[in-house]
C-alpha cells in the first residue's frame, strides 16, 4: 500500500511539531524516519494511526484520500502502529492479546483465532503459546505478537516506533527478517528509529525530521556523517572515551540473595566505589532489575548485607536510602519518574521540598526556569511533562536530582534517545561522577554499555559473572555473554560478583 503524507501540520501551543511535511512512501518499502528527539516523528506517525488528528493536510493511501480520526479508522484502512512499549494487557493471556480489536470480542471464536495465531507465527519463525501470559515474555516476544496481532487485522502498513530498543540481538536479527518478508510481500514498513545503524542496514530509502520539518531524504548507500548533519544540523562527535578514578568505597554488596517472579540470584558481591560507573548487561528479565531495586531500597534481600558508607541499609526502606544520598531513575519515565498532569514547576516544587505553610510560587517558578535553562529543557515552567519529548523527559528528570549525592541507579538511561541527548545526558552524569558520585546502571545498548561504564557486570537467568574491565571487552564477547554463550570460563565465580 502506498502512503502519501501532503502537508501536515500540528501545533501543540506554540509548538510547531509538524510544519507542512509532506512524504510518499510507495509500497513494499521500508522507510526510516529519523530524527533528534522533539524532531517530530512521532506526531506525524500518530497521525497516520490515529492517535492525533492534524491540524491541516491530507493523508492518501493507494491514490485515495482518508480520513483518520482513531486507531480503529487506520486498521480499518490497513494502517498499524507498533509501539515502543507495546499496547498489550500484560496479566491476560496471549491468544486474549492477539483477539483485542476484533470485532465480537474475546469470547467469540476463540479456536480459529488460536489456528490463525499459530498460521503466523510459523510463517514468520516466532514461538509463541496461545495460553502463556504475556507479564512472563520477552519485549522481543511482545514485539512478535503485536504484529501478528495488527497482520490478523488487515494491517498492510506498519509503523513501528524505536522497535529494537531493549531486545537482544538474536531477536533484533529476526524483527529484521520479518520486517524484510513483510515488506518482500507488498507491505509498506515505516521504521522510526534514532539509531543510525538500524536505519542504514535495514532501509530502503531515509526521510530525516528536524525541528517539525522535513530537512532531508536518503537512499543507499548511505553516509552517516550526513545523516547526522541533517538531524542535529550540525556535525555531532560523541568524543573519546574516559575512564573513572574511583575513590573510597561507597556501596558493598555481601553475600546478597534476590528472589522475585520466579527469578532468583544468590551470593552477589560488589564494591563500587566514588567516581566509577557500573553497568549491569543483560537481556530483560534476567535479573539486573531486582539487583538495582535492591540497592534503592525497593526490595528486600532474602539474604546477605548492604552496607552503604560503613552503614548496615539491609532491608531498610526506600526512603531509607534515599536519606543516605542514593537516588533512583527508572526506566518508566512517566509511570514511575515524572507525574502525568503536573508542571514542570510543580515537579520542582515536589523534589525540593519547599517548607512553610505556603509554597512561594515566585519562587518556584523562579527555580524551574533556572533549571530548564541549565539542562537545556525544550519546555516551559507551565508546561505539564507529558508533553516533552523522550529526551527531553529525561533531562528533567537529571534536574530533579538533588545535590550532593553519593550513588545514582538508573535503569536505561538513554532509551529512546538520540545521539545528542544520549550524550548529553552522559555528560551531565560524568560531571556528578567527578563530584565524587558513583553510578550504577542497566542498559541493553552494547556500545553504550562500552563507552560509558567502568566495569560491567553480566545477567543471564539469574547467573551474575564477576566484575569485567570495560577495555578487556570486545562488542562480540558481550553479545555472547548475554546471550548465554561463553559462562564456563567463569567455572563457580559465574553465582557472584
């Protein structure tokens, strides 16, 4: 199916976040969208699926002119949106999922859905149990069955949203795949992503977004340093490499045993120490979460100690923690991180705990517009959260961080980011480590889990190897490792850090 976009506007307030981009996508392509965050990707994408109606402009699909105003239009006229955290109802049951949208609901037919469900998955090599519920698989599996899911609903045009962010590699390998049969049969595949390898080595032809407009197009093969001119416009080079001095010790780790969703680790010992920055590498699920939570005090040891600075912190409360100089960041930005409704302001007014009886408006709003200056926040004092971009949530979140500080958690720092951002968020990050703060953190990311860390830490089904020296890590052992290749050479250290 071809999509032909022609002039789409749509203004958020002031903001312009798409200014007249017009864009012909003709059948059986894989088109890449690129573009820094707050580019203006996903405005446009949700308009094409419904999520958003534009403010102007026209939308065409094979010559004819639509009209979207909800999901359910775009599916019926063929359109589907995967997104970065799939639509999916974790606590029911696969087939459950894969019936959502269908008319005459979950109780009807339920044995052909469950012999459709099968076809495909064998069509595209996916494993997955009509009755296994979908809080117990992988993103990768989630990703499998929303598209088998939106393709049993007529879909011939899929978009998908930074769709490799927190797969492994074996299951980013065989999206690809299917993305390129999908595309082999006719479909129309749009693929929004800010990593510039997954674009050149998948796509047939690039169109790059930039502040609401549409700057740039490219066809292989393709150049990066272009690409990246077009996004940022400008040269971006992310610099070299600096190793951390640590310092004295800030958190031990002794003897530590987690238990939770049916995923035990046991034995875990770790020193980190002021200024080094840890990585906990892994596939999701494998048990660097429980870890981190456990060293913010939001999970409790079923065995073992955490000694935090000389003071025994097992089994202590978040809060706890959190008065010792330890701060969390989750990986769930609005969900957990930021409070969907509230201003930037009132958020600033939360975090720094303004005394008396009555808040000092002036003043806070004095604070937030200091702080958005300082982290360079594409918003405005009134401005609620959810309306900033992924890059732009994360630097608020950085900014609600209180100083001084002795260890920050994060749980993927950079997904969804751009380059820029993603530098810039290490940078600010870096600068509290050479204040003394020590940083532990999970990442998918192979070459960000290089670049920024000291040493890493390996997870593999509740297995932990121990400490490894960034610089005696190559890209291909990680992959390995993750991947549950290579753990002999640990022989009985492969239980502990």
């Amino acid at each position: 199916m071809q999509v032909d976009l022609r002039e789409i506007h749509k203004r958020f307030g002031k903001v312009h976040a798409n200014a007249g981009i017009s864009l012909s996508i003709p059948a059986g392509t894989i088109q890449g969208i690129l573009g820094e965050n707050g580019a203006g990707k996903s405005t446009l994408m949700k308009i094409l699926s419904g999520f958003l109606h534009p403010d102007s402009g026209s939308i065409l699909l094979d010559g004819k002119p639509v009209s979207i105003h909800a999901p359910a239009d775009a599916i019926k006229h063929g359109v589907g949106m995967l997104h970065q955290d799939p639509l999916d109802f974790p606590p029911m049951k696969v087939l459950d999922n894969f019936i959502l949208g269908r008319e005459g609901g979950l109780s009807s037919q339920r044995r052909k859905a469950s012999r459709s469900l099968k076809e495909l998955a064998a069509q595209f090599d996916f494993f997955l149990e009509p009755n296994t519920y979908v809080d117990t698989l992988t993103v990768g599996e989630r990703q499998q069955l929303e598209i088998l899911r939106l393709l049993w609903l007529g879909a011939r045009v899929l978009i998908l949203d930074e769709p490799t962010t927190g797969i492994s590699l074996p299951q980013k390998e065989k999206l690809f795949a299917t993305l390129s049969k999908l595309a082999a049969e006719g479909k129309t595949v749009i693929f929004v992503s800010h990593k510039l390898e997954d674009v050149e080595f998948l796509c047939n032809r690039v169109a790059v977004l930039r502040q609401g407009e549409l700057v740039g197009r490219a066809e292989p093969p393709y150049e990066t340093r272009r690409l990246v001119e077009m996004m940022f416009g400008r040269e971006v080079s992310p610099g070299a490499r600096v190793p951390a001095a640590p310092g004295k010790m800030v958190l031990s780790l002794n003897g530590l045993a987690l238990s939770r969703s049916r995923l035990t680790i046991r034995d875990v010992n770790l020193e980190v120490r002021c200024g080094e920055v840890i990585v906990l590498a892994g596939m999701e699920g494998s048990g660097q979460s429980i870890l981190l939570g456990a060293c913010a005090g939001l999970l409790k040891p079923a065995g073992g100690a955490i000694d935090f600075e000389g003071r025994d912190l097992t089994g202590r409360s978040h809060h706890a923690f959190k008065r010792c100089g330890v701060a969390y960041l989750p990986a769930a930005r609005l969900e957990e991180g930021l409070v969907p409704g509230l201003s930037l302001t009132d958020h600033f007014i939360l975090s720094e705990g303004f005394g008396g009886l009555f808040i000092d408006n002036r003043r806070a709003s004095r604070l937030a517009e200091e702080r958005i200056e300082l982290f360079d926040i594409k918003g405005r004092p009134e401005s609620t959260v959810e309306s900033l971009s992924g890059g732009n949530q994360q630097r608020m979140l950085l900014a609600l961080l209180r100083s001084p500080l002795s260890l920050i958690l994060l749980e993927h720092p950079t997904r969804g980011l751009d380059i820029e951002s993603t530098m810039y968020v290490w940078s600010r990050l870096k600068e509290r480590c050479a204040q003394g703060t020590a940083i532990l953190f999970i990442s998918s990311d192979l070459d960000e889990i290089l670049r920024y860390s000291d040493r890493l830490l390996v997870f593999f089904a509740g297995r932990v190897s121990p400490p490894l020296a960034t610089e005696q890590v190559t890209v291909e052992g990680l992959g390995r490792l993750i991947g549950g290749k290579g753990w002999e050479r640990f022989g009985a250290e492969a239980v502990h850090a």
